[in-house]
C-alpha cells in the first residue's frame, strides 16, 4: 500500500536504531557507520531549510499551473470549476508517485507539497459544486486524508484524517438530537481515549514502523482533543453557540462541576501518567495543558490580572523545571534529567548483535595477484608492481 521503497524504509529503521543505539553507547561508531554501509537507504531527504524551500517551490510551481489551466479553461470554468479541481488533484499524486518512484524522494519537502496540495484539490473539487452538510464534509476528509496517510505515511493527513473521525462523530451525535446532543464531550472523550490508546499499541509493534511518526502525531492530536472535550470553556461556548442555550454570562451549563474537574485534572494526570511511564509525549502535552487550565480559570473567574497571573504561572513553572532538573542530574528511582533516546530501546540488543555480526563478518577472500602492500613509489610515479 505504501508508496516508499519497502526495503529501504526498512533499512532506514534499522539505521535509526543503530543511531539510537549509539546515543546510548551502545555500540561503536565504527559499528553504526558499518550498519549504514550494509544497510542503504538512498532516499533524497535533504535537511530541514531545503526541505522548507522545496515545500513552498512546489507548492507555488502548482499554484501557478493550476492558473494556467483556469485560464485555459475559462469558458467552462464556471460549469466545470470542481472537475478541473479533480482533475489536478489527481495530476498532482502522479506527480507525486513520479518523484517517489523515479527521483527517490522521502519527505523532501517536494513530496509533502504535492501530497497536500493533491488532497486539498480533491477535496475542492467534491465539495464546490455541491451542497454538503458537516457529516458529508467529514467523511469526504476521512476518505481523502485516509489514504494519504497509509499510501504516503503524511503526518499532516494523519492528524487531518484523526480530526475527520472526530467530526463524523460529533455530526452523528448532533443530527440525532435529543440527548445525544447532551452527550457529544463524552463521546468525543470515548473515541479519542480508544483512538490513543490504539495508536500507542500499534506504536509499540515493530511491523508497524513505517507508520512511526504517523501514529505519534495522533497520539498527541487524541491527547488535545481528549482534554479540549471535557475542557470547561471549550464545552460551555460551544455549547452555546451550537444548541442555542443562551446562556447569560455568570450562567453554567449541566453539569459544569464535572467538566471543571475534568479540565484541571486531566492536564495533572498526563503528567502523572508521563512520570510513572516515562512517556515524553504525555509529559509535553500535559505541560502545555497546564497553561489551558490557568486560562480558563482567569477567564470565568476573576481571580487576578491575566498578565499577572500568567507571569507567576510562569515563574513557578521555570522554579520547578530548575528545581527537578537538579534533583535529577543523577538518576533517582529510575528517573534523569538527561535526554534519552528510547524509542527503540525494546531493540538494543538485536542492534548491537546486527552490529557484531556485520563488523565482524570475515570477509571475501581475494583472487590472487591482488592483494595490496609492498609496492614501491619514488620520484614522478609508481613502480610496476603492487
């Protein structure tokens, strides 16, 4: 299904275990350099400034054809503006399948253009000529961004494709009506709770590494939209604005003490989880969570100025990072300050092994007459023997 070289993507999992595993010095340099000799991966993947470069080259070589095209079909524009759409949309995954298969392009920042600007393209050209509600638009974006996240493993589709779901799921809850309108955070939390669950499962499986950093990046969209569901304002406006509640300003929703509960205490149970795993997914979340919380707070309680509050909040979060940061500079209960790299610690072992086994491989034997040492040289070029 997937687009990318199969071989090489798996030896560009291997070379990232080999560079991990030398992070934690587990093997030699000479071992990690001789893991990427017996284990190519010739992707064109250049560094993170070229990448952004090629991104906006192609997506503004694609602008100015899709122009040009308009322009030349502008007498049928107006009947046919979704068809032409369609049309480029498609143009722009061959193009894409083009660089990946002839060009060897991996995450280039090319193939990120044209799978984005392919998806947005089709989508355009469903959706303007016709009249679709919220349900139909997600389900159009799920199907859209589904398969560009299994054919081409697109981080962006990949969140896209999860927020698709959610949607489809909110629409379900409010066509019912009735009390499933009552219950749409609550669903919202179910799916995005099985949701991350199930991408951390899959995660943990080595068959599926070519889908990596998909599944890490809907474990932190789950994560969000988990707490933005049971978040006190979030659900309180939204509330209002969507059901026509009308709520006057001091006014709380039905059962509001269960959603401030739940947007104070989510954020410190990420973290809680994060320590007790070591799971810096869930610790990074949750500090950014943490600034939701005082958020929300000051605005339905006018506890003090915001830049006040914001400035101590702040503070003691700089206080108490310096202070665990002292705390740990030698491991305590299992627990470091020091950065590790642990993705792939499940390997180590096998990686070391890999690592002996081709350092250490007796190698071909050499047919006679070959073998290098004891020429001579002197003056202006060599002697005649080897």
């Amino acid at each position: 299904m997937i687009a990318y070289n199969k071989t090489w993507l798996q030896n560009k999992f291997i070379q990232e275990h080999s560079f991990t595993a030398l992070g934690e010095y587990y093997i030699t340099q000479e071992e990690q350099a001789a893991i990427k000799i017996a284990y190519p991966a010739p992707f064109y993947t250049p560094n993170l400034f070229i990448r952004i470069g090629l991104f906006l080259l192609t997506g503004i070589i694609m602008i100015f054809t899709f122009g040009l095209l308009a322009l030349i079909c502008l007498n049928i524009i107006e009947r046919a503006a979704g068809g032409l759409a369609v049309f480029f949309g498609m143009a722009s995954f061959a193009i894409l399948e083009y660089f990946i298969k002839i060009k060897k392009h991996f995450r280039s920042g090319v193939d990120d253009a044209l799978c984005s600007l392919g998806a947005v393209s089709v989508f355009s050209g469903i959706f303007l000529p016709s009249n679709m509600n919220g349900l139909s638009i997600c389900w159009v974006i799920f199907i859209i961004t589904l398969f560009c996240s299994l054919r081409y493993a697109d981080r962006l589709m990949a969140s896209g494709c999860m927020l698709a779901l959610l949607g489809i799921f909110f629409f379900t809850c409010t066509l019912i009506g009735g009390d499933f309108k009552a219950i749409v955070p609550f669903v919202i939390m179910v799916v995005s709770l099985i949701i991350y669950i199930t991408s951390k499962i899959l995660n943990d499986k080595t068959q599926f590494y070519t889908y990596g950093d998909c599944l890490q990046i809907i474990e932190i969209v789950s994560l969000i939209s988990l707490y933005l569901a049971g978040n006190y304002g979030i659900v309180r406006e939204l509330s209002n604005t969507m059901f026509d509640l009308r709520l006057a300003p001091a006014q709380s929703i039905p059962f509001g003490f269960v959603f401030w509960i739940l947007t104070v205490a989510l954020p410190l149970l990420y973290l809680a989880l994060g320590a007790i795993k070591r799971d810096l997914v869930l610790l990074r979340v949750g500090l950014v969570l943490v600034a939701a919380i005082v958020f929300t707070v000051r605005y339905y309680h006018d506890i003090l100025n915001i830049e006040v509050l914001v400035t101590i909040a702040g503070l003691v979060m700089i206080i108490f990072a310096w202070a665990l940061t002292r705390y740990l500079r030698f491991p305590k209960h299992g627990f470091s300050s020091r950065e590790r790299n642990t993705a792939y610690s499940q390997d180590k072992l096998s990686v070391e092994s890999l690592a002996l086994a081709e350092t250490f491989s007796p190698q071909p034997a050499l047919p006679p007459g070959t073998e290098f040492g004891g020429g001579s040289f002197g003056g202006g070029g060599a002697s005649g023997d080897f």
